[in-house]
C-alpha cells in the first residue's frame, strides 16, 4: 500500500463550500433550482419511457407488445367506461333523491409532468413539476388517463409537490368493491406492485376482475375513481377477513404526466 | 476554486438528474442502477478529489428532503457510504489503475446495499413490512451494473482527466 498524505486544508475548504452550496440550493433555492432544470427532467423522463418501451418489446416480441399494449390499452377504457357508468347511475340516483350535483363537479384537473422518480421494493414516489402556487394541496388525488387513480400528494411546496403512488407500502386509500352489496375497504400498498384490500367479511361476494374504485369517504378524493381490478382473492376460513389483491391499471414507470384533482369551490 | 466548485456542483446534480428522472423511469433491471455511487466513486478514486463523496451524501439528503425514500433511508445510506469511500480512497485503493478503480466503486456499491439493508432491519424492527427479495434483486443488479459502469466511466472520462485537471480538480493525494 502506496502512503500519501493530504493538503487538508485546501480540501478541507473545497469539500465543505460545495457542501454548503448544495444544501443550500437544496433548501432555499429549490423552488427556482426545479423551474430551471424541470425542461430537462421532462426530456430524460419521456425519453427514458420510450426506451422502457423498446426494452419491454424486445424481450416480449415487437408483435406481442403490441397487442399487449393494445388489450391494456383496451381493458383500461372498458374499465373507465364501467367506472364512469356505474358512476352515473349512482349519481342520478343521488340526483333524484337530493341535490348532490356538485359533489361531481367542484373538482378540476391540474396537468403535471413527472420530473423525479423512485420505484424500489421499499417506496414508490414521484416528484411533479406543480406545486402549491397551482392551487395543489396534501391529499390531492392524482389521476392518469381518464379517472384512474395513481397516487396521492404527500407534500408540496411552491412549485413541486411529491405523489405517493397508491402502491407504496405508506398508501392507504378508502375504496369501494364494484359488487353487490358495494363492500367498502381500505386499499393499502404492498411490497409488491399490487395493493391489497383488507377486512372484508366472509359473507360479501368478490369475484376476480371486480373492479375497485374510490368511496369518496376521504378528503380530496371523489368518488368514482379507478383504484384497480381484483386479481385475487385470500379467503382463509380460519381468518375472521378476507383480502382482495388489486391490480393497479397504471404502471406509473411508464406515466410521464398525470393530473391532480383540486377543489375547485 | 470557483469555477470547480460550480462544476463539481453541475456534475453532481447532473448525476442526480439522470438517476431519478432516466435511470427510475426505465424497467428492472435496468433501474437498479445507482449512477451517483458509481460516478461519485470513480470521480474519488481516478481524479483522487473527494468531490464525489459530497454528491453521494448530498444526493442521500435530496433524496429524503423530496420524499423519495422513506424518511432517512437515503441520508443513512449515503452517510455510511460516504465514509466508506473516503477510507477506501485514501487507505487501501491507492492505485488509479482500471483494477484499482472497479474495485472502490464495487466495494463502495456493496456497502451502500449494505447500509440500505441495515437502515431497512431497522425500519422492521420498527414494524415496517420489508420486501427482502425485491431488495436483494435490487442489490444484486445494482452491483452487477457497478463492474460494467466503473470500465465505460473508466474509457469515456479518462481522456477528460487533463482537462478537469486543468480547472482545478487536481488531485489530493501527493
């Protein structure tokens, strides 16, 4: 082993000013730091997406993942559009009992880019390019596509604001079951890329392939919206609940832009 | 002085940058790799600057300070690394050789799964349900990335190491 020694001064003083010019371009200067570098976060995320896209058909066949992409492409719409009818039914039903037509409109979409990402067993967040200068508050639902809910915002400054997606293992979302009897549950994020939904009694019905939408019971979320499919069911006789494993519709890896739902009352 | 510290400032957010909106964004495996740990410690070990120590810590901050780990998941890890690194650099790799190089970023790579892992025993002990075999897929590509990552860091930057040289980030070590 070669011995050296170390001009720590020097160093010492380099070190410690890049430091603090980091930390505090982090902490004060954030806000602006994202406003200028959130252009180039947009062209590396979309750019990495379509990469993601070329990876996924080699490995599937260019053939196979299109038609994979098209029946996800498929299933989503048929999904939104059994959402949005049972929503309407439920809605006129509503109507006719009492004026509750606002509850439908007093949200409105915020468009957002994703400009940061994490997507590890442990957490799955994402940074937007929207913050609280937008109008966009905590608990915000955040949506993809037509009404499928991805996530929640979990904290927000002026410009930014960071979405919990409704699979990480923190995210707990009120959901209602789209069966009979309209079991409402709790969908909570999982090690895996799946959620579940928890404490269902024995006696209501699940099938695979129901669908999961939000009950409306939490603040800044509305009813109505896609949580997932089941996919499967844990039916344990000598538990006292059984679980619902939800599919998410969205991988959010491949989501560039999503829109935030805030109140527009 | 100035002039490096606003580059090292521009390498290390660029680094950044292209883990948490690039690297994030494309699918597994491809996004286990962990671009700062691998730039920061080669830009260590081949210039012998301890710049990239800096990055590593201060990416570990951001990463917690924008919520992309859970809360102190990053700071930890980076920290350990860090500290890692800087002993690594400056008492057993000693050489700037291609073999010296691979070896601190893999090593530094190990013990940044390493820390993970530990903050992650912790984070069970405090009740907190721990996926163990995605961590350990993701460990595992994370250091398998690091050999590969540490010879083209090693071909494509070597010719800049005049240059940078020249504004400043000369080596420390004598």
């Amino acid at each position: 082993m070669r011995r050296f020694t170390v001009r720590t001064g020097t160093r010492n003083r380099v070190l410690i000013g890049i430091g603090i010019c980091m930390i505090a371009a982090i902490l004060f200067f954030r806000t602006s730091l994202l406003v200028i570098i959130s252009p180039f976060e947009r062209v590396l995320t979309a750019t990495s997406s379509s990469i993601g896209s070329i990876w996924t058909g080699l490995f599937r066949g260019a053939e196979e993942s299109a038609r994979a992409d098209a029946c996800e492409a498929q299933r989503n719409t048929f999904a939104v559009s059994a959402a949005h009818m049972d929503e309407l039914e439920r809605e006129n039903t509503q109507l006719r009992s009492r004026l509750a037509f606002t509850q439908r409109t007093r949200f409105q979409t915020i468009s957002a880019s994703i400009i940061m990402r994490s997507i590890t067993p442990q957490s799955r967040t994402f940074v937007i390019d929207r913050g609280s200068t937008d109008g966009i508050v905590v608990g915000a639902a955040v949506i993809a596509g037509d009404g499928i809910l991805v996530g929640k915002i979990s904290s927000v400054t002026a410009a930014t604001a960071t979405v919990v997606a409704s699979t990480d293992p923190s995210s707990k979302i009120a959901s209602t079951l789209l069966n009979h009897s309209r079991t409402i549950g709790l969908s909570e994020g999982g090690t895996a890329s799946l959620m579940t939904l928890r404490y269902i009694p024995h006696d209501e019905p699940i099938a695979i392939n129901d669908l999961v939408m939000s009950s409306g019971l939490e603040t800044g979320i509305p009813a109505g919206l896609i949580v997932g499919m089941v996919n499967a069911v844990h039916k344990e006789p000598t538990a006292p609940f059984q679980e619902a494993i939800i599919e998410p519709p969205e991988d959010i890896r491949r989501l560039t832009s999503v829109g935030v739902l805030v109140n527009s009352l | 002085m100035i002039t490096r510290i606003i580059l090292s400032i521009i390498f290390g957010g660029l680094a950044f940058m292209i883990q948490v909106s690039f690297i994030a964004a494309l699918p597994f495996p491809l996004s286990a790799g962990l671009l700062v740990v691998y730039a920061g410690a080669y830009f260590t070990q081949h210039l012998g600057v301890q710049d990239g120590i800096v990055w590593i810590v201060a990416a570990g901050i951001v990463s917690d300070a924008f919520g992309l780990a859970p809360p102190g998941y990053g700071t930890v890890a980076a920290l350990c690394t860090g500290a890692w690194l800087f002993f690594a650099s400056t008492r057993i790799f000693s050489h700037r050789s291609l073999y010296g190089i691979v070896s601190c970023v893999i090593t530094t790579t190990l013990v940044f799964q390493l820390a993970a892992a530990l903050v992650l025993v912790v984070f069970l002990l405090l009740g907190r349900e721990i996926d163990w075999q995605g961590q350990a897929n993701l460990a595992l590509w994370g250091m398998l990335f690091s050999l590969p990552m540490a010879i083209i860091l090693f071909k494509v930057c070597s010719p800049f190491r005049p240059i940078l040289e020249r504004v400043g980030f000369r080596s420390e070590r004598l």
